[in-house]
C-alpha cells in the first residue's frame, strides 16, 4: 500500500488576534485563546484527497510563533490580508526546506501573482472546486499548476469542516455553521463580491442539520451562522430555518437589512431561535451609502427597518464603517447617536480599508491614496489611505471615541434596559468597556471623547 503524503495546513498569526481578543477579556473568557475556529482550514482537511494525512497549525492560539519543518511533503497556508505579511514569510521557509507550499484564502485569491512570489501555487477562490485539484496533481507526480482558479472547474458543495483536528478550548467560537457563501450584493468595499462575483450559493441542509446535531451530542447549543449574507436568498433561508426548529438550538448570523421585507421569515428565524444578527448598515448618511454602491437601500428607512425586525425579539449588532469620501468627525458622532437611537445592543466602527481586489482599492490606487501596503496594518484598526475629509489621527480617534461613547455603562442602561434581562449582551458590553478603560489606563491617557474635537477646532491630542 503507498505510504500516505504528509499535509501541514497553517493558519499564521493574525493581529485581528489582540484587537478581537485581547488579554483583559481573555481572561473574562475562561481563556479563550482566539475568537473563531480557522474554519477555511477544516474544510481545506474535509475535501483533502485521502492520499493524505492531515494536521492542522493555528498559530493564533499558540504563544510561539511555528516553527518550519521539513517533516511533511506539502503545506497549505491560507491567510486574510492582515494574515499575509506572516504567511508569506511561513512560506518562504518551508520552500527554502525543500517543502512545497499551496496558498488560498482572500489574500492570495486577490493577489495570486504577488503570492506566487512565495508559493508553488495559488487556489484562487472556493476550497472545495480548486484544493483536490493541486493534491491530486501532487500525488499523481504532476507538476502543480501556478493557478487553480474556482472558476475553471465544476462548481462543488460547500463542505462540512473538519473539527477533529481543532483543540475547541483554544476557541471562544468553535461552532460556526456556514450556510451560505457570498453576497448578492456589490459594495465597493467588500471582499466577497471582489473575489467569488454575486453568485449566492447555498449549502445542503441536510448537512447543516446533521453538523449541528453531532455538535449538539458535544454538548453544543449555542451557533454562530459565519456567513456574509444569510438571507441573502430568503426562501431557502425559510426552508432552513423550519429544518432548524425541532432542534431547540440558539443561534446568530449577519446579514443584510433587507431581511425586514419578509415578516414571516423574521418569524421562522426567531422560532428557529435566532436570538441576533450583524446588519452591514455602514453608514446612517445616504450619501455615504451612494458612494459606497449600496444602493439596493435607503438609510431612511433604516430605523424603521431596525424596528420590525426588533419586534420580533431578535437583537441587533450595527457594523458602521468610517472614513468614507463623505464622512467628517460630525457624521462619525451622528452614526453613534443612530446606533443609541435604534437601541442596538452591540455596534462596531472599522475603519475603511481598501482590501485588495476591491473596487475601493483600484480606486485609491489611482488616485495616489495609498499611503501604505504594509498588509499587517489591513486590519480595520489602522488607517491605510489618505481620508478626504480628515487627517490619518483624526479618523483614528474618531473611531475610538466611537467605540468609547457606544460602551459608556450610561449607554448600555439606555440601550439594553434591564427588562428583559440580556445577560450575554451587558457581558459583551461591559467586557468591550473594561478593555477599552485598560488599554487606555496603561497608555495613562483619557477616553478618547468627540468632545476633543469640539473642545479645539485646530488640532487636538489624539490618541494612536
């Protein structure tokens, strides 16, 4: 029988790692050492060709950094943007050790001619249409080839993850369910039409059912839905949701806010028990929302969308984005008074990045606006382009008086009351505020405040 190929899949560190997790609520985690489960690299081992033995690295809950070891035949890396700078250097490594290396993920699949500058191949896109394909040509003693493109190949399922290989103690989420992939929607800024086009795909959810059910015999009964869109085809998010009902499980997800046309669906979701959703509303400001080509939506109606969907008992987690050609210090205060006004029990505030592969950043490309191509800094927390309205400090502390305003224990009153009793939103709240009033205390600073800016029109001590 011929001896099985040896197959290392590394996720490389990540600074999302410190700025979603970091040491003060790690602790309040039972210590959690990373938020999310490296889910691409499950289904990476899941669809691998049974030539192979599989292992999985994930340096993001590792306190050292991997080692490379010429003790496998291949290695797969898969890396967001913000992942890149490490996974090249992973790669060059192992390359040098005589080991081959595959890269995918969004990184490379935006960028594979810059990723085949440390790597032997790319899988551009979907896993499950372009991974069997190098290993099996590796196997075979065919040489790979530079690309595997998603789109050169029959369209394949969406694959239920390998949990085995994962340590589900590392994680403070190790049950993400993916329903869907991609987004029927074009917004400059993101990534997901960037990379797979507007194709909405579906999953079997019969193999939902049945991964949920196998984590539920683990003991699992709480699930987060990790796709962009879950709505984003609603008869078939009916479908599902009826399937999920007998399970008795509880369950959140992200997806778009047209979600409010289908009562009956917000109906099946809550009875299914959806208890939360992301909404993507980026901006309050339509003009903001023109600029970034989302314009399947009015921000008019945004509060009274929020409230239908609220009425049927599902809370909401608002994701604003700043730094948009439209936004000024005022439109990233009046984006927080929206969010204490709709009563959101959790929000967000990311800086704009342009991700590779976007329209966003072919545009700023052109117009001279990039002021780094450090990929470390692609990370939502650092402004990577020169801002129209603002300077580089002042859209930085914008974003973290944002965040210091939203947290506030005087907002959390007001937004989350205290009946109904939201037990897991004022712990969520409380640990955002505890961080932020630490961080901030070892730099022996103040809470960055709007009122900074109202205080001096000039120039203002901002905080990095």
């Amino acid at each position: 029988m011929k001896n099985r190929l040896k197959l290392r899949l590394i996720n490389p560190n990540s600074p999302l790692t410190t700025i979603t997790l970091p040491d003060v609520i790690k602790r309040m985690t039972m210590g959690r050492k990373a938020l999310f489960m490296p889910v691409n690299l499950a289904i990476c081992a899941a669809v691998t060709p049974s030539d192979y033995q599989v292992e999985i690295i994930d340096e993001c809950v590792h306190d050292t950094p991997h080692v490379p070891r010429n003790d496998v035949e291949v290695v797969g890396i898969g890396a967001m943007t913000t992942q890149a700078k490490r996974a090249y250097q992973l790669a060059d490594e192992y390359r040098r050790l005589g080991v081959k290396v595959i890269m995918g993920g969004i990184h490379p699949s935006a960028l594979p001619d810059e990723a085949l500058e440390h790597c032997d191949a790319v899988c551009i896109g979907d896993a499950e249409g372009t991974w069997p394909h190098a290993l099996n040509d590796l196997a075979s003693d065919q040489p790979l080839k530079p690309k595997y493109n998603w789109r050169d190949y029959p369209s394949a399922p969406i694959a239920t993850p390998r949990k085995d290989l994962l340590n589900p103690r590392d994680y403070l989420v190790f049950n993400p369910i993916q329903t869907t992939r991609g987004c029927p929607h074009d917004c400059t800024f993101c990534t997901t039409p960037a990379i797979f086009g507007r194709k909405f795909r579906q999953r079997s959810i019969e193999d939902i059912v049945t991964e949920m059910k196998e984590a539920q015999e683990r003991g699992s009964n709480f699930f987060i839905f990790s796709d962009d869109n879950f709505a984003g085809n609603h008869r078939w998010a009916l479908e599902l949701c009826q399937a999920l009902i007998p399970l008795k499980i509880k369950w959140a997800s992200q997806c778009d806010i047209l979600i409010s046309n289908n009562e009956k669906l917000l109906a099946a979701m809550r009875a299914s028990g959806c208890q939360g959703l992301i909404l993507g509303l980026e901006s309050p400001n339509p003009d903001t929302l023109t600029e970034a080509r989302k314009r399947y939506i009015d921000a008019k109606s945004y509060l009274r969308r929020i409230k239908v969907i609220q009425k049927h008992r599902i809370s909401l987690w608002g994701s604003f984005i700043f730094g948009f050609d439209n936004d000024n210090w005022q439109s990233c205060q009046a984006a927080v008074k929206f969010a204490h006004r709709a009563n959101l029990v959790m929000s967000c505030y990311p800086i704009l990045t342009p991700y590779p592969g976007t329209a966003l950043y072919e545009e700023y490309q052109k117009q001279g606006r990039i002021l780094t191509q450090d990929w470390d800094k692609y990370n939502g927390a650092t402004v990577v382009f020169q801002p129209k309205q603002m300077s580089v400090d002042q859209l930085r502390h914008a974003q973290m008086a944002a965040f210091c305003d939203f947290y506030q224990p005087r907002s959390a009153f007001s937004r989350l009351k205290i009946v109904p009793f939201k037990k897991n939103s004022w712990l969520a709240n409380l640990a955002i505020y505890r961080g932020l009033v630490y961080y901030y205390q070892k730099k022996r600073r103040p809470l960055p405040s709007f009122k900074d800016f109202k205080n001096n029109s000039l120039g203002i001590p901002l905080t990095k």
